[in-house]
C-alpha cells in the first residue's frame, strides 16, 4: 500500500501543515514588534 519513502512524505507533510499556522503567527509577531520598536526609536530620536 505504502512504501517508506510515500509514508515520510505523508508525515513530513502532516507535521509542516500542522505547525504552518503557529510558524506564521510567531513570525507576524515578531515582524509586528519590530514596527513597533523601530516606531519608538524613531521618535526617541526626534
């Protein structure tokens, strides 16, 4: 039915699926409070 190499694959795939959404949501995170920081030097600055 599967060899080993179809069922890594289906794994591989499975686990990249689940953990898309929270991957995403860090990196927007991360991105959001780097706007936010570099909004505050801008205006430390100023």
């Amino acid at each position: 039915m599967f060899n080993a190499v179809t069922l890594k694959r289906i794994v591989r795939d499975s686990v990249r699926l689940y953990f898309a959404p929270l991957v995403g949501a860090v990196r927007g995170a991360r991105a959001e409070v780097a706007i936010v920081l570099k909004d505050i030097r801008q205006h430390r600055d100023s």
